[in-house]
C-alpha cells in the first residue's frame, strides 16, 4: 500500500512539472525555506540552508555555522540535507552541502505480476556556493551535481544557480533574485529520453515594518514559465487565481533573540492538490525556531494537499560547539 501511494503521488506531483525532469531540485532545503511558502530568496537571516536557494544570501557572518535536516516527506519518502560553510583559504568563504532523497524500496513484477526482484529509487543533490559582497548588493553562484536514480537506470546533470541580493543600509528590507538550475545533463535515463532542466528565475523581498514584532516574506516564482505549463491541468482559471500561482507568502512573529514563529501560504500549492475545491488547509504552513545558546532548532509543517502533511526538522550550529561535544 505504501509502495503504490508513493508511486501515485510521484505521477501526480510529476503532472505539476510537465516535460520537465529533476523536479526535486526545487523542494525547500531548508525548515525555515518551507515554512515561508516553499520558496524564499530574500531573507536575511544568517541561516546557512537558505544558500541552497539562493547563493546571494550568505556572507561571512555564517562561516563555521553548520546546518542538519530530516523531512520525512510523504508515504516513506525521506530527505536528509547537511550543509556548513568553512574558509578556503583566499578564495574566501564557501558553503558546501548534500541533499539526498531515498524513495524506499518497491517490487519488480513481471507480465503477471509476479514479484521477481525488489528495486530502489532516489535523488542526490551536490552543491557549494560562493558569494561576494559590494557595499548593500551582494553576487551569489551555487554549481550542483544532481543525479536521480530508479532501478539500474539514472540521469546526471550539472547545473548552476545565479543569484543576487540587496539589502538597504537604512531600514530592515531586502530584495533577491535567483536564476535557477541553468545547466545540462550529464547522462539521461535513456538514449532516445531528452529530459528538461526545471530552469527557473523568482524575485522575491523581506522587510520588517519598524516598531513591528513581524517580518514578511513575499516571493514570485515560475517567472521563466507560460501560464500554459502552470496551467495545464485546469484552464477554466480567473485571472486572480492565475496570478496568485506566482506567488509565496510568508511571515513571522519575532519573540525576543531566541524565538520566532512562522507562518507561510502557496497558492498554488492550495489550488493544485484542493479536491472538489477544497483545500482543506493545502498550502498552508507553520512552523518555529527556537535558539538555545549555540544551537538553533527549527520545524516546519507544510500541508501538501488535502490528504497530507509534511514536516522538516533541522538544527543549526557552529564548528565550535561541535568540538566541545566530543
């Protein structure tokens, strides 16, 4: 049962993505990421995962900082993430991370059905970005190795991300840009298979109002995408409702140094996985951090459609205290 779930969520989840490979380059890397909407390039918070999704973010006030994640997503699906950033000498800081997504284990079946063999699936991804600061802007670029596996056959890409950052030297506001996933394969499932990169550009801004405990998050996505790839399965949309499909939302209360609490919202996310049109909270997201001296826990729970949830828990620390533990 599990097994057949996790292959139908695949299908439906790949219809999202039409013609397009390696869509789970696009999956939050992050609690913090996930909570805000699933997509965040904009904010600045000295969180070292937020680099995965756009390299700009990070600068020299993270090096030695060193981040863990588990998101068990659904139908035993699990993604592990370990990222730190560490000093290569003149070439500055950099910040080098694996994610890897095992699918579990599924039986192989011959024309009658008959189980023969039993067969595993999984994604990997390689990343290291660098970025360089010039006054309020800064220049990111992450380079990735991403590979995707099922059985005996797999696809292999390169690829590389350029983002940039403003951040005003006057109030608490922010303004990012990425451009995602530009690259080529490697090696493809199959000869005759000419699988797509999900090449992507957003845009997004944080700011805090001043005397306010809140700071929000907006981003915009799919910019590199026609309405008609978002838009395949239902094309009896308002034009609202097209237009909001661009867009993330996220927010957070800030309680004292130590705590914060989020609260996030993807439309589209709500629209594609409603049933009978409800959504029945899909597109929602809370989540917490909680900082304890050295350490800081984040979790995050993304409802994902109508049927299901999503957690990320994630802890966040630096090099020195690592030591001290052993």
């Amino acid at each position: 049962m599990k097994a057949t779930f996790t292959l139908f969520f695949l299908v439906f989840w790949s219809t999202l993505f039409a013609q397009q490979g390696f869509h789970f380059l696009n999956l939050p890397n992050s609690s913090r990421v996930a909570v805000l909407g699933g997509h965040a390039v904009s904010s600045d918070d000295h969180d070292i995962a937020m680099g995965y999704h756009n390299p700009a973010i990070l600068g020299d006030s993270t090096l030695g900082d060193v981040y863990i994640m588990f998101h068990p997503y659904l139908a035993g699906i699990n993604r592990m993430s370990a990222i730190a950033q560490f000093s290569a000498g003149k070439i500055g800081p950099l910040t080098a991370g694996i994610l890897f997504t095992d699918y579990g284990t599924f039986d192989e079946t011959d024309h009658l059905g008959k189980v023969i063999s039993t067969f595993q699936a999984q994604d990997y991804v390689l990343h290291i970005g660098k970025s360089h600061n010039m006054g309020p802007f800064t220049l990111g670029i992450n380079l990735k190795m991403a590979g995707s596996y099922i059985s005996t056959t797999g696809a292999t890409a390169l690829l590389f991300d350029l983002g940039g950052m403003y951040r005003s030297p006057y109030q608490n506001f922010s303004v990012g840009m990425v451009i995602k996933n530009l690259g080529f394969l490697l090696s493809d499932f199959t000869a005759d298979q000419n699988t797509s990169l999900p090449f992507d550009v957003l845009i997004g801004t944080t700011f805090k109002p001043q005397h306010m405990p809140f700071r929000f998050t907006i981003t915009v996505t799919d910019l590199a995408r026609s309405s008609d790839d978002l838009y395949a399965l239902n094309q009896n949309i308002r034009r609202s409702d097209q237009i909001f499909r661009y867009f993330n939302f996220g927010t957070a209360l800030i309680i004292g140094k130590r705590i914060e609490l989020n609260l996030g919202y993807n439309h589209r996310q709500r629209a594609a996985f409603s049933i009978d049109e409800m959504a029945y909270g899909a597109g929602l997201s809370f989540g917490f951090s909680l900082k304890i001296k050295a350490y800081e826990f984040q979790f995050s729970n993304a409802k994902i459609h109508a049927a299901a949830a999503s957690q990320f828990f994630s802890i966040k620390t630096n090099t020195s205290a690592l030591k001290q533990l052993f």
